[in-house]
C-alpha cells in the first residue's frame, strides 16, 4: 500500500519496524478512505523503548534543569515552524476542524511547552528547620520512566500536557498513542529529535491498548504511567500499575453540567454553551452534556440556543471555515446515535439535529443535537456521550440544581452562570468536580492544574502541581551538634 502514510515506532531517536511486522489500517474518518497504516508494537518492541528510557534517563536526568527548559522551548519552535502540515495530518486523522487542529492542538501544546519551560525554577525542595542540632532538606527528583497512555479526542494537546513537565523535571518517556490517532504524534516525534531531544527520552510505541499499552503498564521498568482516557480503562490500568506500585495518574471520563440561573447573561451563555457543546464534535471530556436551564429562562435560553445550534457548520474538516467535523470512527458514531435514540426512547425530545449529516455520503458526520427536557436520571443525562449531542435539563431550585449537577459517577468539570458572586461561589463550592468556569466556560489553560473527582480521575495536569506528578520528594536529615544524645547507657 505505497500511497498509505506509514507510522512506526521511534526508539532511542530512530524510526523502526515492529517486531511483528504487522501494521493496522486506519481511515480518515471524514471520507472513511484509509489514510494510514499504523504499526502494532508488541511486548517486545515495548521492551525495547521501556530499555531505551532507561538507558537514556542517567544522562537525561542529570542534565541541568535550565537545558532541559531550553529542549521545550526547542521543541514548541519546532512546531510553530511546522504548524500547517501538523495541524493538516491530525484532521485527516481526527476529523476534526483544521482550525481546531491548528489553534488548539498545536496553539495549546505550544504554549504548555513554554509555560513548564519556565517551571524549570520550581523544581526546589525546603529546608525545614527541626531544633538547633538537626535540619533537613528535602530535594526533587525526576521520578525515572514513565509510561504516557493517550486518548484520541485530543491526540496532540493531551500528549504534550503530559510531555512537557515530563521532560523538564528530567524523565524518560515511552508514549502509547491512541490507535486511531498515532500518526501526528509519531511527526513529532521525529521532529523532537531533530530539534535536539536526545535519544530515547521520549519513544512512541503505537498500537494496541490491550497489548502495547497492557505491556507498558505491567513493565517492572516503569516508575510512573500517566493515563488519559475512559473510566473503566482506567480502573484496568490502575490494577495492573499496583502489582509494582507505580505511582499513577488518571484523567478519565466526565458529564459535565452546567447550569444557568435566571439572572445570568443569556447571550453570553448562549455563545458559550455553544463552544461548550460542540467544540471538537463534543469529543471533548469537559463538553457541556447537563445543560442545565432555569424555568424561568427555559424557553427563552432555548429559543436563542437552538437557532444559533442550526448554524454551525458542519463540513469538510479541512476546510478553514469548517465548525465542524466527522466523529473519530464508525464504531463511535454508531455509539452516539445509540445514545440519541436512547435518549428519544425514555422520554426526551430532539429539539435539533438527532441524525447523521444527510449533506455527506461518506463520512461520519452527525448533526449538532439537543435533547430536550430530559429526565436527569435518563441514561443520557448521566453517561458520557462523548459526542455532539446536549441534554437540555429544566430546574426550579439552586438546591435543585446542584443535585442534578452531582447526580453522577463522574466530577471532571462544570460551570455555573448567575450574576449573583455569592451564588456562583456557593455552587461552585457545591459541584463535586475539579474544574469549574463562572460566567464562561471551556478553555483550559496551562498554568491552571486540571484533574477529576470521583471516578474521573486521581491526581492534576497543568499548572504547578502538574509537575509534582513526575517528581519524586526525597528528605535529607543533617545533624549539625556536637556529639550524639545518648540512647543507650552502656
Ligand atoms: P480509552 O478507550 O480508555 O483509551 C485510552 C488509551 O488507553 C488508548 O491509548 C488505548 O489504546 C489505551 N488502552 C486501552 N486498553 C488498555 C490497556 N489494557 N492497558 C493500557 N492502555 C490501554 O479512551 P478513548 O476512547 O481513547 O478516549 C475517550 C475517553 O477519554 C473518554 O472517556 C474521555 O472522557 C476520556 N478523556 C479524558 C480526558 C481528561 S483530561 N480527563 C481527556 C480526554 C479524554 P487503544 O486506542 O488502542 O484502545
């Protein structure tokens, strides 16, 4: 298959074969032609990577702090210069908005390479006084190899969320991509050694979750695995990391509310919920799915909200003025139609949208939807759809409200929308999540730390304690008196 786009592996800062030779096709999931054939790396060939890390991380580790921040900002040039082509090969392989692709996978990941480039001067321990014989100290150490497990919704930005504090605190990296997203990543890669990264501090294994990502949980090499993805993955991963306690952070699944009260600026809301809905076909684990409305407001709210649905534009992902784009695969697609006639079967009404985009042949497109009046115990108002499909819930009541909001296994994110500060603070308060927006809502910046409650995750991204997940905290004891306090008599 000459015309296919091939993604191997890249160990110790060359490109290689897998072990097994064999090699899965993936479609671009806007014309459902195959795009790419991705490599399936096994146990050995993460044997080789896991060997390559850590080799690699005596020296690494050792290189002073400063170079390593100097290596991301290398590494964030690198993809300014390449923006274009990047920003092109993750839609052909998301399917998502060039301009998405461009602004908020490369824009995002530029700018988390250059915010942990200057937490190069964080990396310090304290010193804490004990009595007038005695101190201590206490001393950051980069934690050794870590195992990077990606999602696809967001191939590039979540990887460099988890990339970049990585590599200035001076770890070694193996990174298992998602299947169906590998090749942007598998680039950069190849790009990050050009810049300079030195071999083996950061290597792609692709392939399959249940066996390359299966192999590099279990791998006794391994010191830490950072996990992105679904809920029950993460529990798997979880299990497995605890047979040789690793340490383990898990971003997972969320069903992010949001709730508008009566006095709250509807025009605003409206433009928010929108991106909150929509933004990267709802693919998206803070997407805005409990939209939840006022009575008071109901109507109006969606009046304006459903018209201003209507007009996203749904198309061509490459296209620079495409809203948006197809859903990742044909196994996801049918997952959220599922969910749509789901929702039509216990009771909600499809205000817009509701079915594939009948404007393409091929491709997995599927309206912008809108359930309305939705029970807040149907199955789409409380599992994660993942998908661009919100379900509109009415409430009478703040107590009402944040009920609703918590009524679910997850706590990732959410937002409130009111006039009233004392409200938004006490229902911010109130929400059982880890990121919450007041009057807005989405956008995640790098110098804030994001992270689940429940079972959306453990442990933060981003922002400062961002770093502290690939660091280890050591305490040094220094007597400084005289002689030794006697224990012992004899
Ligand atoms: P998953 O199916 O959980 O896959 C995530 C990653 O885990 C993939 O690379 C997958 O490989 C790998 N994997 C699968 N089985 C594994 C195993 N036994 N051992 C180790 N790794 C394994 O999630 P997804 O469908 O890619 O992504 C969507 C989910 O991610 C949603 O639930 C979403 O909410 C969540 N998500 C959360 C966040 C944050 S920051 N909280 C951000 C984005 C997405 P394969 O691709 O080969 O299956």
């Amino acid at each position: 298959m000459p015309s296919l786009k091939q993604c191997n592996l890249f160990i110790n800062g060359r490109e290689e074969k897998p072990s097994s030779e064999n090699y899965f096709i993936r479609e671009n999931p806007a014309t459902e032609k195959d795009f790419a054939q991705i490599a399936e790396s096994n146990k050995k060939d993460v044997d080789r990577a896991v060997s390559a890390a850590k080799i690699s991380f005596g020296a690494w580790s050792k290189v002073p702090a400063t170079e390593r921040a100097k290596m991301l900002l290398k590494i964030a040039d690198v993809l300014a210069k390449n923006q274009k082509q990047l920003a092109l090969l993750n839609t052909l392989e998301t399917g998502k908005p060039i301009r998405e692709s461009s602004l908020v996978e490369i824009g995002g990941s530029i700018r988390t390479l250059e915010y942990y480039s200057g937490m190069h001067t964080q990396l310090n321990g304290e010193t804490i006084p004990i009595n007038e014989n005695q101190m201590s100290m206490t001393i950051k150490e980069p934690v050794g190899v870590v195992a990077q497990i990606i999602p696809w919704n967001f191939p590039l930005l979540l990887a460099f969320w988890k990339i970049a504090p990585a590599i200035v605190a001076g770890c070694t990296i193996v990174l298992k991509p998602a299947e169906l997203t590998s090749c942007t990543i598998y680039e950069i890669a190849k790009l990050c050694s050009k810049a300079g990264l030195p071999d083996g501090v950061l290597n792609i294994v692709p392939g399959k979750g249940e066996v390359a990502g299966q192999a590099l949980v279990e791998h006794p090499d391994v010191d830490k695995v950072a996990f992105t993805g679904s809920t029950s993955v993460g529990k798997h991963v979880m299990k497995t990391a605890s047979d040789s306690v690793k340490r383990v952070t898990l971003e997972l699944g969320g069903k992010a509310p949001c709730i508008i009260f009566d006095d709250a600026d509807l025009e605003n809301a409206v433009e928010a919920c929108l991106r909150g809905g929509f933004f990267n076909q709802g693919e998206n684990c803070t997407a805005v799915t409990k939209l939840m409305l006022h009575k008071k407001i109901y109507k109006k709210f969606l009046d304006l909200y459903i018209k201003r649905v209507k007009k996203i534009k749904i198309g061509d992902p490459t296209k620079q003025d495409t809203e948006m784009g197809a859903v990742i695969s044909k196994e996801h697609y049918e997952n959220v139609l599922n969910y749509i006639a789901k929702g039509k079967s216990e009771g909600a009404k499809i205000a817009t949208g509701g079915s594939r985009s009948r404007k393409f042949k091929k491709g997995y497109y599927i309206n912008p939807t809108v359930l309305e009046n939705v029970d807040p115990n149907a199955t789409v108002a409380c599992e994660e759809i993942f998908g661009p499909v919100v379900a509109v819930i009415p409430f009478s009541t703040e107590e009402q409200a944040v009920e609703i909001a918590n009524n679910t296994e997850y706590g990732l994110a959410g937002g409130v929308w009111t006039q009233d500060i004392n409200r938004a603070l006490r229902v911010a308060k109130s929400i059982k999540a880890g990121y919450l927006w007041v009057n807005t809502y989405g956008g995640i910046v790098p110098q804030t730390p994001y992270g689940g409650f429940k079972q959306s995750g453990i442990g933060k991204e981003l922002g400062k304690e961002g770093i502290e997940n690939y660091l280890e905290t050591k305490c040094i004891n220094i007597y400084t008196g005289g002689s030794m306090p006697r224990w012992y008599k004899g």
